[in-house]
C-alpha cells in the first residue's frame, strides 16, 4: 500500500464542473487507467481518494492536488501515463510525489485574475487602499461581517487589452478560506458597477514557509 | 464547447450540462462528414443522459465514419433564460454547432408530456415548427422514433417523419437515403416520398385523415403511393444486435447514472395496462455470455462502479441465476455493483436476493399495481398477495427495512373496495415485519405510491375512458382515511398532467394546435411538475374547440377508427379486444412462455416466440 500525491491542472471546460463532480470524475479515471488502486475495507468499500483543498466553480488551476493510494508501489511515470490517457481534456496529471506535508499545513493560494473592463486599475488600488474591506460572511450562526483587507495579499495589477490583470494571495485550508469571488464581488461593490470576472486561476498553494504545498 | 455561452455559463445552475467535453463523446472533423445528426432528447441534460436508447442509437451511428451523431438537450429554465437574452440558438454539445445547420434533427418520443418541449427546443434552434413552413430544401429533416410513435399523430404538424420501432437498422437506412438524394439534389418532398417506402418509415404530410361529425376518425388515407399501414420495425436477434461498448460519461450525477446492459426486450408478462409490455414484443432475450461481454466492456470503458441489468423484466430471463453467477464472478473483483431494477415478486427467489444483496443493500420496490385480487386479475398482474408477503419475508429476512409498492388508481372496474385493499395490503406488510422474531434491525418504512391510471394505444384498455380528476381526488381521500400506521408513508400524483398525458396518447391530428398554443402561452418543459400549469392546456383546448374529455375520458367502442390504425405494432386489433373482455371478466392471461396467447408479434420472427 502506498500513497501518491498527483498535482493536476483543471482547465478550458473543466472548470465548469463542481468539486464533488470533480471527485467522482477521477474515481472513474482511476478505475479506467487500470491502476491497482486501494478500497477501503468494510461492507460498501469505495476507492479512496483525497482532495486536501476544493476549488471553487469557474476557477481554473494549474496546481491542484488528489491523494491516491494504491495497492502497490507502482513507477511515477507510469502513474502519469496511464492517469493522463484516461482523463477527459482539462484534467491533467503534471507531476507524482509522495507527500510532503498533511492537508492542514495549508495557508494560503496565489490567483491570477483577469476582470474585464476599461481603466479599472486606478479603482482597483483605491479599493485596495482602504482600511478596512467589510464583507457579509455566513456562518453556521448567521451572517457576520468581516474585515478582509489584511487578508488580501495583492502582488501585482496591470492594464492589459483585455482588462485588468491581477496577481492575489489569499487565505486557503482549514484555518480559514477566502475566494477571489468573495474580494471581487466586495470590488464591484466598491466599483458600483457589474465587472466581470473572465478568467480565475489558481496557480500555486503553499504552507506557512512560504513553500508549495507537495 | 459553445463558445458563445461560455460567458453565462456561471449564471446557472450545474453548468456541465452545457459544456460537453465529456469521456467518451465522439467528436470527429467537420470536413470528413457527409451527414450530421443530431439527436435531441425532449428533457433536461440530467434526464436525457439516462436513456439507454440514445446510447444505442449515438455510438451505432457513430460507427460510421462518413455520420456524425451529437447531443442535444433542453436547456433548464435558467439556461432558456441566457440563451433567449442573449440569442443564442440551441446547439450540439459535441461541436457546439447549431442544430438548425444539421442534416437531421432527431427526437426520441419517451413520454407524451414532453410534446411542448420538443416544439420548444426548435423554435430554441430556429427551426421553423410547422413541418410544412420548412421549404422544400431537403435539410434539416425533422425526425423522431421511441415508444410515443405508437401514436404521433398529435405531432403530425411538426415532423418529417417518424419512425416506427427499433431504430438500430432503419436509422442508418435513413441516413443512407438521405445522404443518396441530398446529393442528387433532391428536395425535402420528393425525399419524404422516397423514405416512405422505407419499412417502418411514416411520413405523415403523405396521409389524409377525415372526421365523422362526432368527432371520430372516418379515415387515414394515403396518396402518392405511401402504403397503407406501416408496420414496426424489430431485431430479431438480439445477440447479433448493436450494442454499444462505450458511453458517454457525464461529468454531474444524472437520474440512472450507471452503465446498463439490456438484458432482453419484450414482456412475456402480458399486464393489460403496460404499454411498453405490448409494444416492445416480441420477448428476445441476449444469452449470458454476451451480456456479461458486454457489460464489462461498459464498465472497463466508462469507469463506472454500477452497472445495471435493463429490461422490462430482468427476472423473466430464462437463465437469469446463471447470468447472475456469471456477472458476480467479474463484478465482485472489479468493485462494481449489480443493480437489478425490474426485478418481479413472484418468481423472485432467496438465492437470487442473496446474490443481489451481496453486492449492495437498500430499498425494494414492488409493484402490485392493485389493491385486490379481483382487480390485479383485472389487469392481469399476476401476483398474488401470498407472493407479495413470501417476498417481503426474504426481504426482511435479509437485511431490508424499506419496501415501496406502486399503484395505480382509476383502473378498469376499480371500486373503493380495491382502494381499502391498497391500506390494507400495506399495512399487511407492516404487520409482517413485527411478526419476525428475526427481523433486520432498524426502522420499517413501507411506501405506497399511486398514479393515476393512462390508458394507451396497443393495449386492451386502449378503449377505457380514463377515470375523471374529481373521482380520483375522492378515491385519493378514500386511501388516505383507510391508512392506520404511521409506517405507512403514502404519495399520488397529481391528477391533471394525467389528463393531459391520456388526450396526448390517443390523440388525433387536431391536438397539434393545442400542443402549438400551450408551448406559445409558455409550457415549455411540462414534463416536470413545477413547469406544469393545466390553465394553459385547458385554455388552448377551448381556443381549438376541442375537450379534453372526448379524448381522456371516453369508451371508445371496439370498431371505432383509431387515430393510430394505420400504425402496425403487430400486435392485432383482435387480440387487445379478446384481452378486453376476459379482463373485464376478471380472467388472467397466463405469461407467454407458458402458453401463447396469440397477440401476433411473432409474424416478424417466423417461428413461435418459445
């Protein structure tokens, strides 16, 4: 029995399909690609397979992470291989490891985001530059506002044809969790227009330290 | 994918029914295709995907290099929305084409109260709706097969044709036809004519029908050399038949989502209210070994963990233990469940529970049909209600603690006698489970189910009146008082879409204006109980100077023209009246393996069925 862990991209139509369609897809990708996969013991046994952080609806990623536990050791690039040739276009496996870190061990997620839209960047560092950026959040006990200013982590914006491009750290895993759908929808607010959102993609999840998340 | 839908595409809900992209679609080059199909199911993407015939039917004419199959679905009411704002025709989900640039449009008639929103998806494409408002270019065709062609005569205005019966053969004799005269330039009449002679090909626009004063049919009169009748089409050997060994994996979780091996078409089981019973004869079952061949390809293929055993009556197979043995040995190793949907109660034996239950434990479904015994001889559900409790007991015995038993209510000869009989037979069960020593641990639940009875073309109650919406809620309230316990969970279904769904099955031509103004007040997936408004029916209705009630709810004597006579399911006029009368005498007609009761079918195989 032995445990990979399978950085994986989500693209192009992919990010149309929710997280629990996501799991159920690569359950069925893993039993195509004929790997001898781990099921768990007792009366309905079920392939076991672990995603250590969901991915919103929409966002595209480039280094999304799956737990998959085999039967037997098997080499990397075959893992690679025989995942590859049975996922549909969009999914694809980059790179197999063994883990590194636990699922807990996650802080945060860099975004590439592009919202559409003429001369956005001026407003965009005002909204940014205000002390305090309250959103309404719901939680089990009802709603309650939060500051998400110092949670946002803004590395760069830039005027492209196309709109505004931006470079965000925000807060991922189990201590706390924020989406670019939350700080943009905070901005358009702010904006008091619609903007639109044309791309979201998650580009790397890292730990305390700093380091990717492997 | 659509590429200009992509945008909206996080306005709506579960947007992977939109985007295609799926394991084991078929997309293929646009310059190597010499027809282009596209086969529209009537319904949403997560209802749609579920249907075994639409898999047949995409991967066989997708063996053909020179066609070129793709889906279509109805879009949800929030997709309609963003395609009609942003005027975006309806598409294939393959190429993302427009369906009105395709050579064929497809539909497959599953149930009557999808009618509105077949005319919805074309007007959704572009299509004109009106068959005859099409021109004479031959594209695109507007074609539909399934069941419901039995009786399309309410669809009439709106189709090129139709096509009577399993498709396997005659769509590829279509599309070969097709392609023939699109290239000698012929156009779409003198094509139509052409098609005609197709076996099981019905081209309505080449049929007159005339009307008494009553409002019955005189006559269906057809020109141009069209024949007479036009009879079903049938494989008559279902191991040599088509049979896919891959599917299209959808990405959400749809309504059967599971591969299916058909195990056997036909009924040997002769229930006097089940239309596909008489409509899918004769009985032709596949032998083990290619099912187990085919079921694994399926599931090698798909990646699915469940597969299921489709048929009318899976437990009707001759050698259904060793088919079970034979799947068990490769399903057990491989982490697949077995599902047997149709399973029957009276020949359902503990060894075949055990093999069942081995692989995954839940609920069982019964269907008594009836209250009584006098009316499940009626309708010639033989089960008797010793077999109901023989079942139930194995069933406890192993493990379960949920029973369902469906009925229908508004049966021929019904009485609030067989009503009571419906509470009591459940609440027999009830008493069952809390008379086992050893009974499964956990809490009992038995549901009951009514539906209100529709009586359909090819079967003996094809000349019932449907019993009228005011007696049902009554004979509903009648059930309600009649239910002591609280382990007895009761649901009915709501009475007017039944209505509607009984004048659409033995309609008549003039239903089309109806069908065309309820779509035009809004009905567009009436299918669906909360898109339902009977207000616009029955105002269409009046519009059209037409009752519902001449079509529901009438007797229709044994010699009267049927909308549907000149439609061949080979199953004769004088069998359903022989079935009638012994049914209204209560007298069973015993299973077809047993003895034949000469219905007709077996004129498409030479030889006696058994």
């Amino acid at each position: 029995m032995k445990d990979y862990r399978i950085v994986f991209e989500k693209t192009g139509v992919m990010r149309y399909i929710s997280h629990l369609d996501l799991n159920r897809c690569m359950i069925r990708a893993v039993r195509r690609s004929g790997l001898p996969a781990w099921y768990t013991e007792g009366f309905h046994p079920h392939l076991y397979l672990m995603f250590p952080l969901a991915l919103s609806l929409g966002a595209e990623s480039l280094c999304e992470v799956m737990d998959l536990r085999l039967t037997q050791e098997v080499p990397e690039t075959d893992i690679l291989t025989r995942l590859n040739a049975a996922l549909p276009e969009g999914l694809r496996a980059v790179s197999v490891g063994e883990p590194q870190h636990e699922a807990q061990d996650i802080t945060g997620a860099r975004y590439e985001v592009i919202l559409q839209g003429e001369a956005l960047s001026d407003l965009w560092e005002a909204f940014l530059s205000q002390e305090q950026i309250l959103v309404e959040k719901k939680t089990k006990k009802g709603r309650k506002e939060v500051d998400i200013a110092p949670l946002i982590t803004a590395e760069s914006d830039r005027e492209e044809g196309d709109g505004l491009h931006l470079t965000l750290c925000l807060p991922a895993g189990n201590a706390g969790n924020i989406n670019v759908s939350v700080v943009v929808d905070a901005f358009e607010k702010y904006a008091g227009r619609p903007i639109f959102t044309q791309c979201v993609r998650r580009i790397k999840i890292f730990c305390e330290d700093g380091k990717d998340f492997l | 994918m659509n590429q200009q839908i992509e945008p909206f595409l996080l306005e709506v809900q579960r947007p992977s029914r939109y985007t295609g992209g799926e394991v084991g679609q078929v997309v293929k080059d646009r310059r190597d295709i010499a027809v282009r199909f596209a086969f529209c199911f009537p319904d949403i993407y997560d209802v749609g995907m579920s249907h075994l015939g639409m898999k047949i039917l995409y991967s066989l004419i997708n063996e053909r290099p020179e066609y070129w199959c793709e889906r279509v679905f109805a879009p949800w009411e929030d997709m309609e929305a963003v395609m009609r704002r942003e005027r975006i025709p309806l598409y294939a989900l393959e190429s993302g084409d427009p369906v009105r640039e395709f050579d064929i449009i497809g539909f497959t008639l599953q149930y009557e109260m999808s009618y509105t929103c077949i005319l919805n998806m074309l007007d959704l494409a572009g299509v004109p709706l009106l068959q005859r408002e099409r021109g004479d270019a031959i594209a695109p065709l507007v074609v539909a097969g399934g069941p419901c062609c039995c009786n399309p005569e309410p669809l009439c205005d709106f189709f090129d044709l139709f096509i009577l019966g399993e498709g396997e053969e005659v769509d590829l004799e279509l599309m070969d036809l097709y392609r023939r005269m699109r290239d000698a330039g012929a156009g779409r009449e003198a094509f139509l004519r052409e098609a005609a002679r197709i076996p099981g090909i019905y081209v309505p626009s080449l049929y007159e029908v005339t009307y008494h004063a009553d409002g019955t049919v005189e006559a269906v009169t057809p020109r141009d050399g069209a024949p007479a009748v036009i009879k079903k089409r049938v494989m008559t050997d279902m191991d040599r038949s088509y049979y896919p060994d891959s599917v299209v994996v959808p990405f959400i979780e749809t309504v059967h989502d599971r591969v299916s091996v058909e195990v056997l078409r036909g009924c040997i089981r002769g229930c006097r209210f089940c239309q596909a019973g008489f409509l899918y004869r004769p009985f032709r079952e596949k032998s083990v070994e290619t099912i187990c061949r085919q079921g694994r390809a399926l599931c090698e293929h798909s990646g699915y963990d469940e597969l299921s055993l489709s048929s009318l009556s899976t437990s009707d197979h001759s050698q259904i233990e060793e088919m079970l043995d034979a799947l068990l040995q490769y399903t057990a190793d491989a982490h697949v469940n077995l599902s047997l949907p149709s399973l029957r109660i009276d020949n359902f034996s503990g060894s075949v529970l055990e093999k069942v239950t081995t692989i995954r434990k839940s609920g069982l479904t019964f269907a008594p049909e009836a209250g009584t015994q006098r009316l499940r001889d009626v309708i010639n559900k033989n089960v008797t209600e010793e077999e109901v409790m023989r079942t139930c007991r194995i069933a406890f015995e192993g493990g379960y603690t949920q029973v369902k038993l469906y009925f229908m209510m508004g049966l021929p000869t019904e009485t609030d006698e067989d009503i009571i009989g419906i509470a009591d037979l459940a609440q027999k069960v009830v008493n069952l489970f809390y008379d086992m020593p050893q009974r499964a641990k956990g809490k009992l639940q038995v549901s009951i189910s009514t539906a209100t009875f529709v009586p359909k073309p090819f079967t003996p109650f094809e000349f019932e009146p449907q019993t009228g919406k005011e007696e049902i809620l009554r004979r509903q309230a009648v059930l309600r008082g009649a239910i002591r316990s609280k382990k007895i969970k009761a649901s009915m279904h709501i009475s007017d879409i039944s209505q509607m769904e009984a004048v659409l099955a033995r309609g008549d031509r003039r239903i089309g204006a109806v069908l065309y103004d309820v779509w035009k007040s809004g009905g567009h997936l009436d299918a669906w109980d909360e898109c339902f408004e009977a207000q616009r029916w029955y105002a269409a209705f009046e519009a059209h100077g037409l009752d519902p009630a001449f079509y529901a709810n009438r007797t229709r004597p044994y010699d009267e023209v049927m909308p549907w006579d000149h439609l061949d399911y080979l199953v004769s006029r004088d069998f359903l009246v022989r079935e009638h009368k012994k049914a209204l005498e209560a007298r069973t007609t015993p299973p077809c393996r047993e003895r034949c009761a000469g219905c007709g079918a077996d004129q498409c195989l030479g030889r006696s069925c058994f």
